[in-house]
C-alpha cells in the first residue's frame, strides 16, 4: 500500500471556502489565500478521465472486499481504483473539511493547468498588503483572469463571508500592484 501513496502526487483540496477551522490551519492563520479551481478542468488532458475525487469518512480503514474490488477494477485498466480506495479515506474526525483529492501524476511532479481550471483567488483577510498586491499582479498576468474574492469573519456566526472585491480597491490594488511588479 505504501508504493501506491509514493507513486501518486495528491493535492488535497476542500469545497467550503467559509470554514474558520480551514482558514486558520491551511491558509496561515487568515493570512494566506484560496485558489479556487472548475472542476470540469480537473481531467486528464490526454485521456480526459477524471482526477479529481471527494474523500469519504468512515469509522474503520477499507475492508477486504472493497480492496479486492479495486484490485479487478485496476486490472480492468482503471489505474486509479487502489489509489481513490487507499488515498481518498480518512476518519470521520476529519469530515469537517469536506476533502476532495486531485491525482497529480509523480510525487513532487509540476501539473499544468489549463488556465480556466482557475476560477477565483480569495485572499485572507489578514493578508499583508504586500503579499495581496503580488497575487493580484500575477493575476492580472493571466489570459484567463480569475475573480478576485475578499474572506472576511461573518459578524453573526463563525462562518467567513466570501465576497467580490469592490471595483474601487480592485483598481487600487491592480495599481499599486502593477508598480510593484513592475518594479521587480
């Protein structure tokens, strides 16, 4: 089992960008950022199979038919059966992120993306000024542009409210981060 985890790079994605919990352990305390991506880009771009899967919680790890199971489907040619079984199970204590897993080919491999798989950034609402001004001018850099979303704290329940930049700090931000870039 341990070659299927070392044959496989993974990316580890969630589906609920208003979580307080994933945006404290997983974007640097608020301060990072979310890349949203269009789950009709995730397929392979040569055999056009999906790569993308939604991680189911249990109790207990895989029984034995479930193995044997993805056993015949990966001789039937379905490379990814073990893989979805063995890396896209966790425990039920970690339901909370709603976790879905991209298969990326090698470990520690580059995956390209077509450029519209990228469909927002969502920057933190602790994010230094810096930082958001280099997302944002490297944003701009893209043919396919991604929506600029802000995350900040609901005020009435522990939720983030994910909502568009306004146009006026989106133009000052495309400002001051087109110096900044230009800068470099």
């Amino acid at each position: 089992m341990k070659e299927v985890g070392h044959e496989q790079g993974v990316l580890c994605l969630s589906s609920d960008l208003e979580n307080v919990m994933m945006w404290s352990h997983y974007a640097d305390n608020h301060e990072g950022l979310v890349l949203r991506f269009d789950t009709r880009y995730m397929g392979d771009q040569v055999s056009g199979e999906l790569r993308c899967f939604q991680v189911k919680y249990g109790l207990s790890f895989p029984r034995l038919p479930e193995y044997l199971a993805a056993l015949r489907e990966l001789e039937n040619g379905d490379r990814l059966a073990f893989a979805r079984l063995y890396l896209c199970r966790k425990s039920m204590d970690w339901k909370n992120e709603k976790e879905w897993r991209f298969f990326a080919g090698k470990p520690d491999s580059f995956v390209e993306f077509d450029a519209p798989m990228l469909s927002s950034v969502v920057f933190g609402w602790k994010m230094p000024e810096g930082t958001r001004r280099l997302v944002t001018a490297w944003a701009n850099t893209l043919n396919h542009k991604p929506e600029l979303l802000q995350a900040k704290p609901c005020p009435d329940r522990f939720r983030m409210a994910i909502t568009p930049m306004t146009m006026g700090a989106q133009q000052q931000h495309d400002k001051k981060a087109l110096n900044a870039f230009t800068e470099q």
